[in-house]
C-alpha cells in the first residue's frame, strides 16, 4: 500500500492537464473581463469627446435661442449613434444656463439676475447605458454614464 501511494507522489505523468485545467478557466474570465472594462472606457471616452464637439459648436455658433439649442441637441446625438440602432440608450439634452456676476452657481433663468454681468452658458447634459456581458449571468447591473459640460458663450452687462 505505501508502495502505491509513493508512486502515485512521485508520478508525473498529467500534471500539465490539471494545471491547465485549473488556470484556463482563470485566464479566460480575465480576457474577457479586460475586453469589457476597455469597451466601458472606450464609450465614456466618446461621450466626453460629443460634449466637447458640442462645446465647440455652440462658440463657434451661440446657442441663444431654442431652436439654435434643439440644432446642437441633434448634432450631438447623431455624432453619438452607434452602428447598430437597436443597442442605442443615449439621451443629449441641451440647456441654458447663467451666473450672476462672479457666482458660482447656475440659475436656470436671466431674470435671476437683476445687475453686474450677466454669463451665458449652454449646459450640455449627455447620458447612456451599458450593459456588460456578466449582467446575462446574474453579476452585476447595468453601468450608466453622464457627462456634463457648461459652456460660456457670451457675457452681457445688466443695468
């Protein structure tokens, strides 16, 4: 009996098939978890590259008006849409926003302010879904993105 279990300790035969049955596994969860991770940086290196687009676009032409902001809205989603249509969740929504003098917050609406200098601001809002392959098996939920993104485009003196 000790005869057989001292072979069986020294043989070496098959070792490399329980190594790599025990490794691949490992290594196959980590590629693909590698793969997602860089799908999940790529899209959010996307949405902030749209809202600078868009940022570009309303210096170059100010959105003071509804239907300028309704223009840049469109233009954002559309530089956002991927290829196939059916996985598309982003929603773009374009704002005015201004400061009073040297606040630092935003208000929704000029008439907030009542004198000094008034900063006209589009605020672009943008927003999108991922859902990761681990979600299918019951690990984890759905990643959201939002990137926001104000704006200057001129200032005015209120008297």
């Amino acid at each position: 009996m000790m005869r057989i279990l001292k072979q069986l300790c020294t043989d070496q035969r098959g070792t490399m098939v329980i190594e790599t049955a025990i490794v691949a596994p490992v290594l196959v969860l980590m590629s693909l978890g590698a793969f997602q991770v860089s799908s999940l940086v790529a899209r959010q290196s996307e949405l902030d590259s749209a809202a600078a687009e868009g940022g570009a676009i309303a210096i170059a032409s100010p959105p003071n008006t509804d239907a300028k902001r309704t223009t840049l809205q469109q233009v954002i989603a559309t530089s956002l849409t991927p290829a196939a249509p059916a996985v598309n969740n982003v929603t773009v929504t374009v704002t005015g926003a201004y400061r009073c003098n040297s606040a630092t917050a935003y208000v929704t609406a000029s008439t907030s302010c009542t004198s000094g200098v008034i900063s006209n601001f589009v605020k672009i809002y943008i927003t999108d879904t991922y859902t990761p392959a681990w979600v299918e098996y019951g690990i984890g939920s759905n990643i959201t993105y939002r990137t926001t993104r104000y704006v200057e485009y001129s200032q005015s003196d209120v008297p």
